[in-house]
C-alpha cells in the first residue's frame, strides 16, 4: 500500500510540472509581442550607451590629437584657452 501511495504522489507531482509547463508556455505566447517589445528596448538602450561611451571616447581622442592645431591656427577671444 505504501508504495502504491508513492506511487501515485510521484504521478501527481509529475502531472502538476506538465501543468505548470503547459501554464507557462500559453502566457509566453499570449505575452510574447510584450515580451519582444521588452527584449528590443532593452537591447536599443544597451546600444545608445555603448555607442554614447565610445563616442565620447573618440570624440576626446581626436581633440587631444588636433588641440595644438586648433590653438595654433584660430583666434583665441578672452582668456579662455581650449
């Protein structure tokens, strides 16, 4: 008797993960236009900062490289230096 109880408690724990899996799945397919929406946003600002820092990184890069031409070549109005 008390393996046939295990039994059946084994079967009920196996039914209730099919259930569950079956669960998830119809809310994926009922929310997945939500969740792709979710997934490209998140992945378009991943994009924006990244390329926002290596922007700003090549942008400082280049003054460095150019700053005494630019000092050199241009009026300089003030006293403010580049």
């Amino acid at each position: 008797m008390e393996v046939l109880r295990q039994f059946r408690e084994q079967e009920e724990a196996l039914d209730n993960i099919k259930d569950s899996k079956k669960k998830f799945k119809a809310y994926f397919e009922r929310y997945s236009i939500e969740f792709t929406i979710i997934a490209v946003i998140v992945v378009s600002g991943l994009n924006y900062v990244c390329g926002r820092i290596q922007n700003k990184n090549h942008a400082r890069r280049w003054l460095d490289a150019v700053r005494q031409i630019l000092i050199d070549n241009f009026a300089k109005i003030g006293s403010e230096v580049i």
